[in-house]
C-alpha cells in the first residue's frame, strides 16, 4: 500500500513539474501584423521584429504582389512577448539594416504614435527607409574626409612655422 503512495506522490510531483515549465513558457501577449512595402531591401522570413530597440517578434513571410501597386511586397510579422504588448494603431513599420553589412529587421517606431491598439492581423503603415549608401559613394565620402584631414595637417604645419624636426638629445 505505501509503496502505491510513493508511486502517486512521484508522478503527481512529476507532473505539476513538467505543466509548470509549460506554463512558464507561455506568453502573454501574441499578436500578428502585416505591413506592405515597396521595397524588403533583402529582408527575409525570421528576421527580427523591434520596437524601441527591443526585440518583440519575428518576420513570419515576406511576398512579392506586384499586381498590386499599393501593396508590391507584404511582410506579416508575429509579436510574441511575455508581457501585454499594444501597438497603436499608427505606429510605422520601417525595414532598417544593422550595420553596414548587417541584417535587415522591422522596426516598429512608436515614437509619434498615440491611437487606440491594434487589432491581431491589422496592417501596419509603412515608410520606406532611406537607402544605404553604394560602396562608391561610402569610398567618396572617404576620399573627402581624408583630404581634408591633409589640409587640416598641412595648415597646422605652416602655422607652426617649417620650425623642422626637434633636435635630438646628445649622448654623453
């Protein structure tokens, strides 16, 4: 008899363990929203979703519709966090670069945002973000630095008086 209490006792503690971890994996706040662009800039399924910096969800698809001017590229995007996450309802949802040579991810700007929340599979707006620059123009942008970097130098040599080197200490 003790030993079929022992056997109840380990499998109901075993149990209430594993729905524990379960539970604790839950998240509170699901939602999912779509946004239409004209241009992904390479942004690809499980990219991350951000707002503020914070990452809230993942890129679920991205599709080309190009019969549709008003909406060539859809991008749905799931928000999954584990506290109660609202987005307004104009929120803008931006495709950003990390980096030069990062990943393209959404943004989710906030920021000037004040209406009422979302509904779950509500479109987002959107703004297209301003392109990176080429490796020419990154390069030009280089070329103009350093030159006048030199002109700065230059400038600061003549100022100074072509003095020459300084004299170097003698030996005893």
């Amino acid at each position: 008899m003790q030993r079929r209490w022992v056997v109840v006792l380990i499998v109901v503690v075993g149990l209430a363990a594993i729905s524990t971890l379960i539970v604790g994996n839950i998240r509170l706040s699901r939602q999912e929203l779509k946004s239409c662009f004209s241009d992904v800039q390479g942004l690809r399924a499980r990219a991350t979703v951000r707002i503020a910096g914070v990452d809230v969800g993942t890129v679920r698809s991205v599709r080309a519709n190009p019969q549709n001017k008003n909406c060539t590229a859809e991008v749905e995007m799931a928000l999954a966090t584990s506290y109660d996450l609202r987005v307004p309802k104009d929120a803008i949802a931006v495709i950003e670069t990390a980096g030069i040579l990062g990943e393209s991810y959404v943004d989710i700007d906030v920021s000037q945002a004040s209406g009422t929340p979302l509904e779950n599979h509500g479109y987002l707006k959107s703004k297209s973000a301003k392109p990176l620059p080429s490796a020419e123009e990154l390069l030009k942008a280089l070329d103009t630095r350093l030159a006048t970097i030199d002109a700065s130098i230059a400038s600061e040599k003549t100022s100074k008086g072509n003095a020459g080197p300084p004299a170097q200490p003698t030996k005893p």
